[in-house]
C-alpha cells in the first residue's frame, strides 16, 4: 500500500493532485457565495477556493474541483445563507413587534400623562374654587363686621348728636 506523493520538497502538489489548483499551490482568495444567498458586508462564509486553499495551507493535501469534501463547504455556504435569511426575517418580526408595542406604550403614557393632566387641572380648578370660595366667606364676614361697625358709628353718632343737643340746650337754658 504505498502510495505516490502527491507534493514535492517545496509543497507543491505533484501531477493530477489539485490538478484545478494553480502550480504555486495558492488558490484563489475572493470567496464566492452561492445564488441566492444574501452576502453580509461583516461575514462572509468560507467560498470552496477557500477550503481547498486551506486544506494545501494546512494539511498539504490537494483536492480537486469535484471532491466530495468540498461538499461540506458548499453545504456550510447554504447553511450560512439560511442563518442570515432567518435572521433577517426575524430582525424584521422584532423591529415590527418593538415598534408596535413601542406605540402602545407611547399610547398608554400619553394617556397617563393626558389623565394626570386633567387630573391637575382638575386639582388646581378646584383649588382655586376652594380659594374664591374662602375669599367670600371672609368678604360676607368683613360685610357683616362693616355693619355692626356703621350700626355703631350711627349709634354713637345719633348719641353725640343728642348729647350736643342737650348741651346745647342746656347751655341756652343756662344763659337764659
């Protein structure tokens, strides 16, 4: 069971091993994504130039384009694809879902804010009804002292009045 070598002193692959991969034993390094699916800017799943690059990088073996190891790859791709599918729609459920329960709750502050609005206003009316309310029972007091008050200024006038009458009198009954 001896088998051929399939690379050189210098790592190079020998003969029909890797016979899709350049003489220098480097590959292509762009990675490819398959149709269909969404390529993202941040990551991008290893392309099949990739893995057989670093299948030569690491292990020193060559592989061709029809390797059924490549299947991995090709099937890591469509995963990677799925993942990022899923993951958007599940991004777009989350947005729709923050900002429908984002507008319930702006609706439910708006309306505790709307109540305890009313609810000051009402309170500060009704401050101010207890206000004017306070002021005219002590403008009826003052009323009523007022009176008693011209009650007694007319009194005591009506008795100066008499008692200068009566001097008076007396003082021309005197003179007399």
């Amino acid at each position: 069971m001896d088998t051929p070598p399939i690379f050189d002193e210098s790592g190079r692959p020998i003969g029909g091993a890797g016979a899709s991969a350049p003489a220098t034993g480097t590959l292509e390094s762009a990675p490819t994504v398959p149709s269909g699916v969404p390529a993202s800017p941040a990551f991008q799943p290893m392309s099949l130039d990739d893995a057989r690059a670093l299948l030569v990088r690491e292990h020193r073996v060559a592989i061709g384009d029809n390797d059924p190891i490549l299947l991995s790859v090709s099937l890591h791709q469509a995963f990677c694809g799925d993942l990022e599918k899923l993951l958007a729609h599940h991004t777009k459920r989350l947005e729709a879902l923050l900002q429908t329960t984002g507008n319930g709750f702006a609706d439910v502050v708006e309306g505790t804010l709307e109540s305890l609005r009313d609810k000051t206003v009402k309170a500060s009316l009704d401050q101010s009804f207890a206000l004017i309310a306070a002021q005219a029972e002590a403008m009826q007091t003052l009323r009523r002292r007022m009176r008693r008050f011209g009650i007694y200024q007319t009194f005591l006038s009506v008795v100066s009045l008499a008692a200068a009458l009566l001097a008076l009198a007396i003082l021309t009954h005197a003179i007399r």
